[in-house]
C-alpha cells in the first residue's frame, strides 16, 4: 500500500477518535494536530457545501475523510487538488457508508469550485 495512503488512514483514525477522546492528542501525528487547530475554518466550508447535514449530523468517519481533504486543499497545498480529491474519494469508499463515496465528492468539488475557479 502507497505510505502516502497508510499515513492518511492513520489521519483519519486519529480524529475519529478526537471526536470521542478530545482530551487525548498526546500521541497525534503532527498533520491531525494541525487539523485540529483548523477545525473552525473547515467546518466552515463543510457546512456552507453541505447543504442536508451539517458537521454535528456527518457520520464521524466522512467528516474525518472531509477535514483531512480540506486541509490539504486549503492550507497545505502540496498536492494537486484533483490527486486530493481522488484519494478522499477512495478513502470514503474503503472506509465509509455505501454511499459516502458521492458525499465526500460533491463536497470537495464544491470547496474546489470556490478556491480554484
């Protein structure tokens, strides 16, 4: 498995289990800790694009997939968006609902539409 890949997934856990344990960061890779500290401005472009549920209603597993995606999109910028987007699709695939797949795509084509067109 591509090490770009398992280091999302690791992402992805550690804030799913943020959401639980808030209070236990201690051993958080230096990427979810900053996501974290960007929650505020995620969640912002996640509840303006999401327009049937918002953060407090997304299945924890989709809103980790999407906070991570954003991030990337937004702050870190050191792949190419539509390479970001490919990944938080499949990783909605692997992990999410059945159809998590298509929420997490509409969702980023919208942040993507915003800050690159």
């Amino acid at each position: 498995m591509d090490p770009r890949h398992q280091k999302r997934v690791k992402i992805i856990q550690q804030l799913y289990a943020y959401f639980f344990y808030p209070h236990q960061k201690d051993h958080f890779d230096k990427k979810t800790l900053a996501i974290i500290n960007h929650q505020e401005k995620i969640n912002q472009y996640i509840n303006k694009f999401s327009l049937k549920f918002k953060v407090e209603k997304i299945a924890k597993v989709d809103l980790a997939i999407l906070q991570l995606a954003i991030y990337e999109l937004l702050i870190e910028k050191k792949e190419p968006p539509k390479v970001i987007i490919d990944e938080a699709v499949e990783l909605a695939k692997e992990f999410g609902s059945e159809k998590a797949y298509a929420f997490v795509n509409a969702i980023l084509g919208k942040v993507y539409l915003s800050i690159f067109k």
